[in-house]
C-alpha cells in the first residue's frame, strides 16, 4: 500500500478527477496536497474516455488504476467517472456535493471553473510541489514513446496552404515543443503529424536530415486520394527544432526554411507564452465552410506573420503580442469557423489582461495561446526543443 500523510482533520469534501495512468510520486503528492484540504474523493477517467481524448490506450486498465488510487491512505474514496470527455466527472461531482474542485496547473480549464461557478464550488489550483526532495514527476515524462515533439504555430497559419498562398505569398512562424504535456488530439498541436512519426520510427526521430524527415512525414500523412491535405508546416514543426520560419509561395512546401536556436530568443519566447485548455477539436469540424479567401486577407496574414518574425528577433514583447491578435484576426477573416462561439466568454475573461493571443489551430477548441508580461492565471508555460 502507498502511504500519504493524512491531513483530513477539516469535514469539506475535496474532489479531483484525471486519468492517473503509470501511478508516480507526483500524483501521491498532488493526492496529499488535495487531501490537506478535506477528505479526498478522486474521479478516475475511464479506458474509454483516455482514448477519445489522447488517442492512446492506457498502461494501466482502469480497475488496477483504481485499486491502486483506493490504496492511498489519503483517498477518503474513488471510483471510474461514468461521463465522457474533459467533464466526465460532472454526473458524480454532483452527486458528492463537494467544497472544493481541486486541478493541476496544466489540467485546470475554463470549462471546469465555469462548472464550479454554476455548482458553488471553490476551484484550487495545485501549484505542483513534489514531496520532500523527490524530483517532480509527470506521467508524459516517465512513458518515454513521448519523445517526439509537438509543434506550435505562432503566426501566419493557412499560408502553407496553395490555395491561399497563391493570392499572396507569406511565412509560417512555428516553435518546437518539448512534449512535456500530453496535449489533447485535434487541438492544432500537430498532433496527426506526431502520431504519423511515431507509427514511422516508435520513440524518436531517426538520425538524419530534418527536412528529409519532414518530407517523409508529409508524404506518410498525405496518402494519394486525401481529400484535405495537411500543411507541411506541421511535418517541419515537429522535426525542426527552435523557431522556424517556414517562407510559401502557391506551394506545399517553402521554398526556405530558417531555424533559430538561439537562446536569448528561445528563452524570450517561452518565458512569454501561456497556454490555456480548452477543449478538444469537435467531430465533423469543417472549417472550410463560408470561408473568404482572397488578396487582401491573405496580405494581411502574411504581414503579420512578418511583424511577428521581427518583434521575436528584436525581443519586443509588445509588437509580439499584438502581430499575434494581428495574425489570428486575419486567420478568422479568411477563416470564421475557426473560433466558436462558446470560448468567446472565455476569450473576454482574458484579452484585456494580456499582450495578445490566439487559439491553436483550427476547429475552436484546444488551447488558448496568450502573450503576457507575466504568469495568466490557470495557465501552463511551455519549454521549446534546442535540438533534434
């Protein structure tokens, strides 16, 4: 049995909720942290529902991962949430009635705060301090197939399409990142691409040219007869590591591509960008419906993606945050479907506090990427990739 100290001396009713896959010290010290609160009650996502939203099987079934969360001195009980999705727990939160919802930094979410609101529950944040001096510890860390990076875009999306670069010629921005978190499927992370390279090579990128690998990863994903072809910025995005700008002109492939490693910029951009959660991409997203794609538009992306490229190079905080409003603005232009009318609340709740913003992606869920000053509340910075 693992033993946590038992700091249930208070009567509230503490809940939490995840999957709890590969079982580590960092989830028995986020159980201690929870249960200093009140007695603890733990929501365990099902085998289902960790598919749906990670595209992969678990290490553990569902009924060990309870028997072995059960075990913990700290847990007053658990059991397997019923419900699907990032709220399947909504069904059982309500019938405990818990005092507090209490979420890990990179698991806290607008969906799950609103939810809080409307059942008058105090919504905590756990500031993930390991125990003792044990190192931190995330189950992404410790599954080691998670190697392979994602890829976030910064500005200029949809240029790496022909069909819109062939209007106006333009960059796509993209860092690399450290696949520190494991990011929802379908939430403009290149997740596809990702699972493409894995199916390919397992673990992690063979040794050899990054463009030539990129190539692979395109031509892997864009079988003959694909209906809609993915960019290759997301092939380039996950091989090449830093910053890169990715130059189009009316074709699938840039005819240049510069990386940057420097890490008075790097360090610059990932001590700037905070990300938030929202919710996976929808099924039957369509997000080439009523779209409007024309010169002006796709002139006023590829000027911002070119703003952007200079406020990083120059360290501009401010002109960064605004080329990336600038570049999101001009993508939903050419693009209305890409954000939802649902995290427009969510939007409102932030856009004021920070430099600028957009979502990953297309498909109006995923994350939320804000360029602030300092910390935004309930986010989770991000580390980029020096080296292939």
């Amino acid at each position: 049995m693992y033993l946590c100290a038992n700091f249930t001396m208070m009567a509230k009713k503490v809940f939490v909720s995840g999957c709890y896959d590969m079982l580590h010290s960092g989830h028995v010290a986020f159980f201690e942290e929870a249960a200093s609160y009140g007695d603890l009650y733990v929501g365990i996502g099902s085998d289902k529902t960790i598919y749906e939203l990670k595209e992969r099987k678990t290490v553990y079934p569902e009924e060990e991962r309870l028997y072995m969360i059960k075990a913990l001195r700290c847990v007053k009980n658990a059991w397997i949430s019923k419900g699907s999705g990032m709220l399947d727990f909504v069904e059982e939160m309500k019938a405990l009635k818990p005092d507090i919802f209490f979420v890990n930094s990179d698991g806290a979410s607008p969906l799950k705060e609103e939810l809080c609101k409307e059942l008058g529950v105090q919504y905590i944040v756990s500031q993930r301090k390991p125990h003792g001096n044990l190192p931190g510890r995330s189950t992404t860390q410790l599954r080691q197939q998670c190697s392979i990076p994602f890829r976030l875009d910064l500005a200029g999306g949809w240029l790496d399409q022909p069909f819109v670069s062939k209007y106006y010629p333009g960059a796509v921005l993209t860092i690399n990142l450290e696949p520190e978190v494991q990011f929802n499927s379908r939430s403009g992370l290149s997740t596809s691409s990702r699972n493409a390279a894995i199916e390919m090579w397992g673990n992690k990128f063979p040794a050899d040219n990054p463009e030539k690998l990129a190539k692979m990863i395109f031509r892997y994903e864009n079988k003959p007869g694909t209906k809609y072809v993915s960019g290759s910025q997301d092939a380039i995005g996950i091989v090449f590591p830093g910053l890169n700008r990715l130059d189009y002109d009316n074709d699938y492939w840039p005819h240049s591509i510069q990386t940057v490693l420097d890490d008075d910029i790097l360090d610059f951009i990932e001590n700037h960008i905070f990300m938030l959660q929202l919710f996976p991409r929808k099924e039957k997203f369509d997000v080439l419906a009523d779209t409007s794609v024309n010169f002006d538009n796709a002139k006023a992306l590829s000027a911002a993606a070119d703003d952007c490229w200079n406020a990083l190079l120059n360290k501009d905080l401010p002109a960064w945050g605004k080329a990336t409003t600038d570049s999101f603005n001009a993508q939903t232009k050419m693009f209305p479907h890409m954000i939802d009318p649902e995290v427009i609340p969510v939007l409102e709740q932030y856009k004021d506090k920070v430099l600028g913003w957009k979502m990953c992606g297309a498909g109006g869920g995923g994350y939320f990427v804000f360029i602030s000053e300092k910390p935004v509340e309930n986010t989770f910075g991000i580390h980029i990739r020096r080296t292939m």
